[in-house]
C-alpha cells in the first residue's frame, strides 16, 4: 500500500479539485491509500454520497490556510492548525506515509520539505523538477525549475542523475535523453559553471547525456530532461509559459475581433481546443521535489481535479518504484566527499 | 553625416536584403553616408539603375564570408579578405566612421568588437542588447542577452544604465521602465548576484527602477528594459522565441489539417498574418551591442531588407543622439575603481 497525503487548501480551485482529484486516484489504483488535509467538515460533507473504497481514504482536520502573503519558512513553524502544517507534521511522523500532494504555496512547501522532512543523505540539494508539453506530443522536464538560485557543479549533477531516475519511475522511460542548457550547443560553450558541469554529465555512466541545448528548443521533443540551475530554470519554464500564454491570448483577439473572424474561429474551435488543452501543463502533473526524504509533489495553484489527480500518480509511481532508495544508492554518493 | 559601414555578406538573405535595406536607409535620411563591403562587383551590378543618392554611397570589397563553422577569434583575424575583416578595419581605422551594421556571425561580430574596436574607457563590459516586440504594441529590450555569461553586479549596473541610454537615443524613451530579471518580484528574491545589483538599481538616481520581473511578464509591455546577466538574458530571449514559433507552428498544423479547417484559416487569414508579422522581430531591428568605442548592430540572420533598414536607423538615432559619449560621460565612472 503506497499512502499518500493530499492537502486540500491553497489552490485556486481547492478543496474540491483537490477532493475530486483524490477520489479519482482511489478508484484508479488499487493499492493507494489517501489522507486529505483540510476542513474536515467540509470533506466529509463532500464525500457524502460519492462511490469509493472507505478503507483506502482518511480525513485529517487542519481549517487554516497557508496564503501567498505568508511568509513561507514562518507560517510552516507557527501555523499549526494550517493544512499544510498537519500535512508536513503527518508525513515526517507517519512512518508508512510516502508522500505529500499539495497545490497550495510553493515556498512554504520547499520550506515545510528542507525545514521537517529533510534531504536524503548525500544529497546537497533537492530540486523542484517539472514537466511540460512537447510539440511532438511528448514530455520535458526541467530540473531545477526554481529551489535553489545558487549551484555548483556538484548540484547539477544530481539534478540530472535525480531527474533521471524520476522520468524512469514516474513515465517508465528507459534511456531519457539529458541535455544541459546552455547559450549554444557546442562543447564549449557557458558560464564557469556550464563549463565545469558538462564534463561531469559526459562522464557520468548511468546519464544518456547529448549535449548542450539552446532554450529556443526545449518544446522540440529532442530531449526529456533539462539540467540546469534553479535560477535559469526558472527562467527557461517561465518565459515558455508566458510567451505560450501571451500568443494565445493575442490569438483569441484576432479571433474575437469581428463576426467574420468569429465565424472562422469557429469552424476551427474543436481543433483550436485540442491545441490549448495540449498545452496546458495541468494535464502532465505537478513539479516534483527530488531529493527529500519524503516524495512531495507541487500541483500548480490552478490545478483542476485532472491536474491534482496525475500529481497523486506522480507520487504514486515514484513511490512504487523505489525513486527514493534508487537517489539514496546512486545518486547520493556524488558528492565530492561533502554532505 | 552620419557614416555608417553595412556588411553585405554573412546573412541569410545577403547580399541583396543587406543592399536594399541599406538603399531604403539612404533615402529616408538625409545626412547618413553608407559604406556597402562585400562582393564589389555584384554590388555594383546591383545597384545599376536603382534610385539612390551616389554621393552619400561607397562601395568596399571584401569578398570571402566569415560563416557560422568558422572559429570567430580566429577568423576575424585571419580572414583578411572578408567582409567583416574590411568592415572593422575601416570602422576602426576610419576616424569618421560611427558605425557597423552585420548580419553575419555573432560570434563574430563580438570578437571583432571586442579585438578590433575595443570598449568605451570605464565599461568593464559590452552587452548585447536586442528588441522585441511586447503585447501591447510597444517594445521591450533585453540587456545582456549573451555576450557576456560570467557577471558580477556592476557590469549589470552598466548593463542597466547603458539600456537606458539606448531606448533614449535609439526610441526617444523619455524614462524607461527598467526591471531585473529574478524568480520572483518580491525585492529578497534571487541569487546572491541579484541581491547584490538589486540596491545598486535601486538607488542609482539615472534609472527608473521599478523592481523584479518573472520571465513570464517579458512581454506584458509594463517593463521597457530587463536587466540580466547574458546567460540568463539568453536564455530568456531563446526561450521566448523558441515557445512563439513552437506554439505558431502547431497552429499552422490546425489550420491545415482538413478542407474545413482550411476554409476556417482563409477567413481569418489577413489578421493572422498581421500577428505573425506583428511578433516578427526582424521588423524592430537588431541586437546592438552597447559599450564598445564605436556603434554595432548585430541584425538577425534571417533578417529581410526592412530588418537591416531598421538596424542602420537604430544605428543612426544611436550616434545623432550622441550615445556613446553619454556612455562615456555617465555609465563608465560606475566601475567601483576598477576598468
């Protein structure tokens, strides 16, 4: 039994996507047990009537919410009755308790992650590992998208080695293709610190390394994994979103602009929607934190039931194929004797 | 007059759109003289019979291209019969000389700046600083955008206070909204070179700071100039670029899919257009790279006649309006004692 806790406060659409999401997870796999965190009243009186296996879902109370005006390391020590404090407190003192879904605050989540759960030993840093759409109908993910702003050489490595294991565990790919970002793909080419990492990810035997890769071709589908530090990942996954969102968004003017453009759009809508759903990231998960003791996964502040229901899958597949002994046993020992 | 040095080689559509483009330049200002290197005799052939003023147009030749397989250190000293070898001869050795307009090689055309032409007295280091296009009609511009991977915070202070100088002389920017490039807007986020620049920007009277931007707001069109270091910068630029021809070339594969998607394209066909032209950077000019002795513009690759119309007009406002002197007289005393 793989047991998962979800946080049903501090999303956009929570709690019931949240609760949706989680009831869905259930029926979908056999052997996963959840716990939702949040206003026990409220979870119940939504529960009430819903078709699922009673055994395998728990209710813990915890009324208060997290916000984004909270200051994250302050609000996941002194917030007791939050969600999300509950959440943290049940997976650090729950020994079977795997993993963490939440769609609430991302700094109180990395802070709850370093502050009660921990690194896995030998690991120097976790990192928020995401995934986005491919043009070709794949998968990407970046590692890191955003937790740590300074790296080192060290650092990246296991980024790479622990994003390496996540796609192996969580979307059963066998050899995903790694790439460095870079400003030119040439050997070459980067920073002091690009310069020090590629070496280490060429060498590396347990990485399918190909190279350096420009940000102009994260989405072309030629790589799975994108290594980099948290400051240019941030960077790199947020200036795609918002370019993405910033064309659409001129796109719907053109097509709302007179009663001839709307009648073309129309005829197109169908397939128009296919391409806005392909591309929206709420279909592929949520970022996962890689490298802590226990799994947590970051669902993003908008997410939608479907969305909240591939994070729990997420977890549970990372959790089912041993992601952490796996980061403990191979990853952990690259370390350049620090911890 | 103005002189200004056009390179006709190294571009997709040289020599003819590097040609045409500077012809249009000729005749829409009045006081700039234009010096065409490249292959003199189809130049020549070319301009046969077309309208322009003879007297403000000089021909050099220089027929060897310095291309993107080429070492750019190497080849900018040792292709002595190419065309960007004879342009920064002449820009540095022609004292009247303000200028250089390429679409040739980056790399190139940097190491060139950097050996041949050598930076202003007190600017540690040159930035690229490209233009593109916002979505609300304006522009915003990025500096660095690569030239520079490794920084400390005051090339980024110079990087920020040159991009000033540049949307005042080049767009007659009264006050540029100027932001540094961060993982959040919150004044504490970033790395540890953020949170060093972050008060220099702050309290330097010169510039209209207005705080952290996230890379998804680039092109909101609330920010005139982000400040970051080139790696960041680059991966910023690329990214953007790369999501926009993603996300236009899956629409494209909407809109051709079937006959009644096809009739539904025709109809909006005019508007689409105008927004693909309309996110089209090559109609705002180039990269110009700020800080070296004389002015350099570094248009696309792919740049059509009107793309290089707009880098020798961007060249032109830059040294009618005096930049380089301002860059002197204000930007380079910012070297906290060092050169």
């Amino acid at each position: 039994m793989i047991k998962i806790i979800v946080d049903t406060l501090g999303g956009d659409n929570s709690p019931y996507a949240d609760i949706d999401g989680a009831l869905s997870a259930l029926n979908a796999i056999g052997d996963a047990h959840i716990t939702l965190v949040g206003n026990e009243e409220e979870i119940t009186a939504y529960l009430n009537g819903k078709e699922y296996d009673k055994e395998r879902l728990a209710v813990l109370d915890g009324k208060d919410v997290i916000g984004c005006n909270d200051k994250p390391t302050v609000a996941i020590r002194e917030k007791k009755e939050s969600s999300l404090y509950k959440s943290f407190e049940l997976l650090k003192n729950g020994e079977d308790y795997n993993a963490l879904v939440s769609t609430g605050s991302t700094g109180a989540i990395l802070a709850g992650a370093v502050l009660k759960i921990g690194r896995i030993r030998g690991i120097k840093r976790p990192a928020f590992c995401p995934i986005l759409p491919t043009m070709t109908g794949g998968i990407v993910s970046i590692c890191d998208s955003g937790a740590n702003v300074d790296c080192d050489a060290t650092n990246l490595e296991q980024f790479a080695m622990m994003g390496n294991l996540f796609l192996q565990t969580a979307y059963n790919k066998e050899n995903p293709k790694i790439a460095l970002l870079n400003v030119g793909t040439e050997e070459e080419k980067g920073d002091l610190l690009r310069k020090e990492v590629f070496p280490l990810l060429k060498n590396n035997p347990e990485l399918n390394f190909v190279g350096n890769m420009e940000a102009r071709d994260l989405l072309s589908g030629d790589y799975d994994l994108i290594v980099c530090d948290g400051f240019s990942g941030n960077v790199l996954l947020k200036a795609t979103e918002g370019a993405c969102i910033s064309l659409l968004t001129q796109l719907k003017g053109v097509f709302k602009k007179n009663l001839k453009t709307k009648l073309g759009a129309l005829v197109i809508k169908k397939d128009l929607y296919k391409l806005k759903d392909y591309m929206d990231y709420n279909n592929y998960g949520g970022a996962v934190l890689l490298g802590t003791a226990k799994t947590i996964v970051k669902g993003h502040g908008s997410s939608k039931a479907l969305s909240v229901f591939h994070c729990i899958k997420q977890a549970y597949n990372m959790e089912k194929n041993g992601i952490r002994d796996k980061i403990s046993e191979r990853v952990a020992p690259i370390t350049n004797g620090e911890n």
